[in-house]
C-alpha cells in the first residue's frame, strides 16, 4: 500500500504543508487500483461500456462474399483486344440472395448496392455511366477492372485480430464485432459504483428545499456520468455531517460495491467528515492536490473498498470526476489508466496563473475556432459546467496566458 498521509500534519503548521502535484497524484491512484478480474460473456448487441477480458477473432470475413459498392452493372472486364461491348441480360442481382447464375463473357447484369458479384463477373460500371434505355454498353476507358466492387474480407478476414483485451466498447465497436459475426463477447463484470452526498445543508429531489438547504445537485450529476461510462450505480442518497452515519453507510457496502463515490466533506473543516474517516478507519493514500478547482480531493480504502471522495463544490466534483475518478475506474474496470484526450487550440483570452498547481478553466470552442472560457472561474457557479463543452487544462508550470497563446483543450465528449 501507499504511504499514508499524516493528516495532523497537513491541517497544522505550515511546516510539512504539502499538496500533492497532480501528476504525483495520478501515478499514486494508477498503483494502488487492483483490477477487477471476473469475467463474463455477453450478448454484443447488450455490451456497449463493457471491457474486454479477452483478444477477440473474426468469426466470418466482412464483407464475407465479393459485392457490389453501388448500384449499377456487374461484368467480366475484357481482356486486352476483346471487345468492349457489353449485352445487358434482363436480370437484377440484389443483397440476400446467393448469385447462382453464371454470367457469360460479354454479358452484364443489373446489380444493387451490397448484391454479391455473380460468378464470371468482376468489375461494376455505376448505372448513371451509362445511357439509361440500352440493352448494351461500351465499358469506357476509364473504368479500371475491378472497379466499384469490394473484396471479400476486405475490411477484415475470418480468424484476423479485431480488438484487444482491454479495450472498452463503443457504439461503433458493437457494429464491427457483429459484422464478423461476434455475437457475445468476453467482457470483464461491469462495476457496481456508489454514490453517495454528505451535507446537512443538503435536500433530495422528493423534498422542499427550505430557504437554507440546497438541493443536492452532485447525485444526478456523478451517477448519470457514471452511467454514461458503462457503469453500474447504487444511488446511496444523502448522509449527514456525521461520521457514524457515514462509516456505517460505507461498512454496509462491503462486499456489494467495486467502489464508492463521495461528494462534500472531503476539506479540513470540523464538519469534514470523509477525509477524517478515510484517515481515522481506513487507508488515505491521496489527500489535498494542488489542482484548481479541486484541492480538498481524497482518495483512500475503508474495509478494503476505494473511496474517492469528491470536493462537495459541483465543480469541483465534476472537474476531479474526470481527471481522478474516470481513468481510476477504467483501470479496476480491466482496461487501461490513461491521459484525457485533448488538443492544443488558440485562446480568446489572457490571464495569470500562480505557479505550482495545475488549472481547469471551464471553456468551449468559439465560432472563429479559438478557445473561450466562463466570464467567472467562481467554483460555485454550476451553470459554467452548462455552458462549457470542456476544460482548458494549465499546467504547473504556466504563469502567463497571453490572447493567442496555445493551450491544451480538454472536450467533455471525449472523456
Ligand atoms: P463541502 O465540500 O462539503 O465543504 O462543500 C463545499 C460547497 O459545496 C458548499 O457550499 C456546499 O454547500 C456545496 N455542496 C456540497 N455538496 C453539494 C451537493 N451535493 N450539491 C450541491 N452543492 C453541494
Ligand atoms: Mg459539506
């Protein structure tokens, strides 16, 4: 296990008063995740999110016969000093019917886009290449054999390595497993999240918020991203300030739950309760990271299950949710612990930064294609998570952000 943070010592002096730099972090969350191992097949059509347990083969070649790419009209190209005029015969070739007839030298049959190209043919001429009412054509010079047809197997052959162990499936990945006739799949067990929000000051959606709660904007947030990641969510609802609460709505997980997502109570104040727990009961490997928004994040294990506990801040939460919580959960989930995709873009915009902590501004692409962000960096202003459409990640080392400068942008869709 990891070193465990002397949590006296970070609240107290500021001798020894350290906030761990986010890369140090990263690498700290990457070592102590243990991946989920149980495996089990599932129908392709229903394992969008899954993980791949194992190296998956075509099945089938795709396409798994010679066919035709567009409508139009299949022949044999002729061979140098034959004649080029081809005999249309009254015949259509269309998808779904194996191409029984033989077609003879000189002859050309109607076929339909995907219709598999008859024996004795080997090349289409698109229908609107030729005058539409002749019963011949001449084949032009500028058709090459070959032309408009696609090969068997073309896009992948029987037995050909499709995609890796490890790979998380996508929509378009379900299209290419079942074109090659992987029907169920290898996967690893999807993981069992919850989450849960601690705060006095917080009301759920079936109450009537009092003049001094707040509705507790972190559930609906955090378990719909999670579940728009694959994962399976056990909503644990609201817990008070109040550290038994807490320590035995954790206990009660044990055994049901992969991991635990807590919002709120992750700081240094006397109604921060999680932080207190995570040190007081179980292991705390992470505590306060010198990123922006963000600091207070915790990570650690009670009763042997990981808890990331999220800043109470929505945007706060969000932000770690993304850049702790996501590669965290991709890597117990058996795939890989990787960097957020992003881009380098131009700001809009000039701003100064201090030194040593690294920054997430939230931010969308403008209509000129330079990168704008939220007219307030306020950590409480929720609707600038509404109005991004991504992050605008600074490093530690940045100072100084001029208009024009390039920086790293981080889109939320490719998290
Ligand atoms: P905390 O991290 O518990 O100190 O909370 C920081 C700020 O976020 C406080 O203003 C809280 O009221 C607010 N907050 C905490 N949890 C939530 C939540 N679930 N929904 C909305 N705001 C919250
Ligand atoms: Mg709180």
């Amino acid at each position: 296990m990891t070193e465990k943070v002397n949590i006296r010592e970070e609240i107290g002096l500021p001798k020894g008063f350290y906030w761990t730099p986010v890369p140090k972090a990263l690498a700290k969350l990457k070592s102590c995740i243990v991946p989920k191992k149980s495996e089990k097949k599932v129908k392709t059509f229903d394992s969008m999110g899954c993980i791949l347990s194992r190296n998956v083969f075509a099945q089938r070649s795709s396409p798994p016969l010679p066919n035709s790419a567009v409508d139009g009209f299949a022949f044999r190209y002729p061979k140098d000093g034959e004649s080029r005029i081809i005999n249309v015969i009254s015949h259509t070739i269309s998808p779904g019917k194996f191409p029984n007839e033989k077609i003879s030298k000189g002859e050309g049959v109607k076929i339909l886009t995907g219709g598999p190209i008859p024996p004795g043919t080997d090349t289409v001429i698109l229908k609107e290449d030729i005058s539409k009412q002749t019963s011949n054509f001449e084949v032009p010079t500028k058709i090459k054999k070959g032309e408009n047809t696609r090969n068997e197997g073309e896009d992948k052959k029987a037995g050909e390595l499709v995609l890796n162990k490890g790979h998380k499936l996508r929509s378009q990945d379900l299209a290419l497993l079942t074109s090659v006739g992987v029907l169920d799949v290898d996967v690893f067990e999807r993981l069992n999240i919850g989450v849960l929000s601690t705060g006095d000051e917080l009301v759920d959606d079936n109450k009537k918020a009092e003049s001094f709660q707040i509705y507790d904007s972190n559930r609906p947030m955090i378990i719909s991203k999670l579940q728009s990641w694959g994962y399976n969510t056990s909503d644990l609802g609201i817990v008070r300030d109040c550290e038994e609460g807490l320590k035995s709505k954790i206990k009660s997980s044990k055994g049901k739950l992969d991991l635990i997502v807590t919002t709120g109570g992750a700081s240094t104040g006397d109604r921060d309760f999680v932080s207190k727990l995570l040190n007081s009961e179980g292991d705390l490997i992470l505590w306060r990271v010198a990123i922006k928004p963000g600091r207070p994040f915790a990570m650690g294990f009670i009763e042997g299950i990981p808890i990331y506990s999220l800043p109470g801040n929505p945007v706060a939460a969000f932000v770690c949710s993304l850049i702790f919580l996501k590669p965290s959960l991709d890597l117990l989930a058996g795939g890989t612990f990787s960097e957020p995709k992003s881009f380098l873009v131009k700001t809009n915009f000039s701003k100064s930064k201090k030194k040593g902590r690294r920054e997430f501004l939230r931010a969308r692409i403008d209509p000129m294609g330079s990168v704008e962000i939220f007219k307030s960096e306020g950590s409480g202003r929720i609707s600038s998570l509404s109005w991004s459409d991504g992050l605008v990640e600074l490093g530690e080392d940045v100072t100084k952000i001029k208009v024009g400068s390039m920086v790293k942008f981080l889109p939320y869709e490719l998290f």
